[in-house]
C-alpha cells in the first residue's frame, strides 16, 4: 500500500501527516517554530529554523513508522502565506524571513495599491503581501536588496530543500501582489514596480502538479524510496479547503479560529478588491477562490474571557444552546482593526445597548452575534454568495453548537460540522501529494469529510438577525470616526 505525506509550514510549527491510499491518517508529528519581533510591528523567522523542524519530523516519522515511509508515493506541502525569502546566487538565505504579520511596510503597500495594481492582481496590496516588503528592503537594507536573486514564499524554501527545485503553486503566488491572478501567470509590471524581474521568480506549477522529487540524499536518510513526487502544494488556507472538499463552484467553509475565514470556491475569477475580499487562485487548476477575513472572530471570545475572568467554554455554556431572536445588545468585534470590507487598522471594537440588566449570557451571546455579523459582511462581499449551498465549519470556534446555530441562520446559509478528524492544511496537501504522484482525478481526491452534524437557518429567526445585522452596520461610520478622534 502506498503512503503520502502533507508538510504544513505554519508559524507556529511545521505539521506532518502521512496517509494511507484510502486517505486514512497513520502518523502525525509536529515540530515548534520560534518568531522573533526585532522591532515595533516587525515579525521574522529563520528559513533554517523551517529546515530543522522538517528534520525533526521526518526522523520521528522514520523511527516510528518506518513502513509507512518506506511506502511513500507522494509529498504535498502547504504553508503560510506572503513571507519574503530572499536568497543569493548560490540559494544561500540573506536575512531572515519576513512574515505575514509583519507591518513594516505598510507605506510601500500604499504606495503600490493603486487601480493599476488592483486590476492586475485582483486584491488590495495589504502590507503582509510579499510585493511591498521587497520594496521596503530595497530602501532601507540596498546592500543585501542588490545580491537578491531569488525570491520565494516560506514551503517553497522547505520545497528548494528538498528537491533542488525553484516552484511556487499558483494561490501562494497570488497572495504576492506579483500574479496575474486572472491570468495565473506573473506579471511583469508588478515585479517592475519592485525592481524585480521574473529571473527572481520561481516557476510556476499547479498545486496537483508534481513540482520536482525528493532529493536522492533525502530519501536515503529517511527510508524513503527513489523519485518520490513533490506536489505544487498550497497556501495555508486552499490547503485547508482541499481537506474539507472546497474545491468546486457553490462550496465554501467558515473558519472560527482566533480570526474568522470565509473561504468560498470559484470557477471564474470575479474579483472585488474595494471590498477587502481577497481573490486568489485556488490550488486546482481553472479554480479561484475569495476569501473574506475578520481579524477577531473566536479572538472576540477570548478577549471577553479574559475579562470577565471565565474560560472561554463556561462562558458560552452561561448561554445555553437555543436559538433566540438578538436583543437591544450589540457587539462590534473590531478589537484589532477589521479586515472586510472596511480595510480599516484604526477602528475598534464596541458593546452598543448595554444596560442595567445585561447578563454574562446577554454578553457572550453579543460576542457570538457580533462575530456572525461581521462574517456575514464577508458573505455580502462575495460576488458568488447566492451560489454557496453549504459551509463546512473548522477551528476551535466550531465547538460551540449555538454558534454555529446563530452562524446558519444569520448567513442564511446551512453550516456542516465535520465529524472528529484531522482535515485541516496538512491533509489538504496530502491529498494534493496523491493528485501529483498518481494523476488521479481531483474530484475524486477532494470529497467532503463525513459529518457529524448540519444546522440550518431557522426561518422563524432569519429577519430578526437580518435586522440586527442592519443596526451592526449602520454603527461603523461612528466607530471610524471615534478611532480617528
């Protein structure tokens, strides 16, 4: 029986999960990554600290599970986006990553967002794309900027690593600012207006692509056969979609971790940057996805735990788990600034309606509200919504059965709880690994995981959310202002 391995580069460490041909997990191992903040705003990690982590898994995977490696047909990497590698001639690193979180150059991010950038990439450059941090690192470190001659996002460094091969899958690609998203192709205007050139590029593949195969040396140490393929793979999130079956027209899934993702597949590229969604190439080839993104979704959460000194959990359980229709209570969770559709770092957050009698309860569900309406902002973005006939929920938020009640029916939207499982990044690039090694139909990789349970909107219920969402917005105009004071 064959085997195949996803590799997901995250921040906080490197995850691997080996599967069987049935798609069965057999073996996970995970490896911790440090990121170092040198500065106000700045966030880094060292490419050999990524490197180092992959060793330590694959060495415990190789002392554990031995026939498992020995059996293995295919790799698919997965990783966080937007991060600057910049490398020399000889591929030696010459400073360490910057990251996605990293703000530092959100004045070149202005600079470069203009109708000319928004036309050819599909998106609002944000300062954590990869675009404005090279033009950052041309004006304020030119000595290294002029030996760079290779750029590549963080899983396509392990990606060098381990096959020798300079590549990069096209939705990694698109968070960059340099993709022609429409096109999947680089552009040359974008790379120009960074003092780039397509010679810095990597190549570009398709996520179910075999992108080159695992060094001979590699193999060798870890008990690994010969030729074993490395698929293009792809970023964090079209990683995630992959494990959860997103990856046809009408399916999406809602995300409910620290921040919240609404992820919906595309087979047109139909992009609406004005509106902070993002628009990307999904890692199947003739695929595109939008992604709407609010900064403090299960965050709002914690934040309100950390105040009222409760975990998190005895919090929501204070809330029951019926439906009801939203009170006077309102909760604006822009603790950190929002993402879509405002764009806005400056606006923060706030309870509207809080009278004499409000409750624990009255709070929490505010907070679940609060977080659904913003999502449902996300939802309104996209072009596509109407065509959405189902969310797949994932991420610690998706525990709480009344939160995912109230999620149903103010996006008026079924929402579907996998059964317990691992279908997050990792798995998504195993089964991109099984596409790449085997040829073998993505449809028929990427099903939708058994679920556990479905909540549908409740009708009785829908109008009351529809009105409350209309009051959540009609408060932002005020909140701006109040931020900007």
């Amino acid at each position: 029986m064959g085997h195949y391995l996803g590799l997901d580069l995250g921040t906080s460490s490197l995850k691997a999960l080996i599967v069987d041909e049935d798609q069965n997990p057999v073996a996970t191992a995970s490896a911790s990554l440090n990121v170092t903040r040198p500065a106000f705003g700045w966030s880094e990690q060292a490419p050999a600290d990524w490197i180092a982590a992959c060793e330590a898994v694959l060495a415990e995977l190789q002392s554990k599970h031995a026939a498992a490696m020995a059996s293995m047909r295919g790799i698919g990497l997965s990783g966080q986006m937007h991060g600057a590698t910049l490398l020399d001639g000889a591929d030696e690193v010459l400073r360490p990553c910057i990251l996605w979180n990293d703000t530092r150059s959100h004045e070149e991010a202005e600079e470069l967002d203009d109708e000319e950038a928004r036309a050819i990439t599909g998106n609002i450059v944000f300062p954590g794309f990869t675009a404005p941090k090279l033009l950052w690192v041309s004006r304020n470190e030119p000595r290294i900027f002029e030996r760079v001659r290779r750029v590549l996002l963080p899983k396509d460094y392990l990606r060098l690593w381990l096959t020798g091969e300079a590549a990069s899958d096209m939705s990694d690609a698109a968070g960059t600012a340099w993709l022609r998203t429409g096109e999947r192709r680089w552009s040359s205007t974008m790379l120009r207006r960074t003092k780039l050139s397509e010679a810095e590029m990597p190549r570009l593949v398709e996520g179910t692509e075999a992108s080159g195969t695992l060094r001979p040396e590699l193999a060798s140490r870890w008990g690994l056969p010969q030729g074993v393929v490395v698929a293009g793979g792809g970023g964090d999130n079209a990683a995630s979609a992959c494990g959860v079956g997103v990856t046809r027209p009408g399916t999406g899934f809602l995300s409910l971790g620290t921040s919240g993702v609404l992820f919906t597949a595309s087979a047109g590229y139909d992009p609406v940057p004005d509106t902070a969604l993002h628009t990307f190439c999904h890692a199947l080839p003739g695929l595109w996805h939008q992604m709407g993104v609010t900064l403090s979704a299960a965050g709002s959460l914690e934040w309100l735990s950390g105040v009222l000194a409760e975990k998190p959990g005895a919090l929501v359980a204070q809330a029951g788990d019926d439906l009801r229709a939203p009170g006077r209570l309102l909760f604006l969770p822009y603790l950190s600034g929002e993402r879509t559709p405002h764009n806005d770092a400056a606006v923060r957050g706030a309870f509207i309606g809080l009278q004499a009698d409000t409750s624990r309860a009255d709070m929490v569900r505010a907070v679940l509200e609060g977080v659904a309406f913003s999502i449902r902002d996300c939802l309104d973005a996209a072009p596509h919504a109407s065509w959405v006939r189902q969310l797949i929920a994932v991420g610690a938020g998706s525990r709480s059965e009344l939160w995912l009640k109230i999620m149903a029916s103010v996006l008026e939207t079924p929402v579907a709880l996998p059964a317990a499982g691992d279908f997050g990044a990792a798995f998504g690039a195993a089964r991109l690994g099984i596409c790449a090694a085997t040829g073998a139909d993505p449809d028929s990789v990427m099903t939708e995981p058994p679920i556990a349970a479905r909540y549908e909107p409740d009708e009785t219920m829908v109008e009351s959310f529809a009105r409350a969402h209309d009051r959540y917005r009609s408060l932002y105009p005020a909140l701006m202002a109040a931020g900007r004071a």
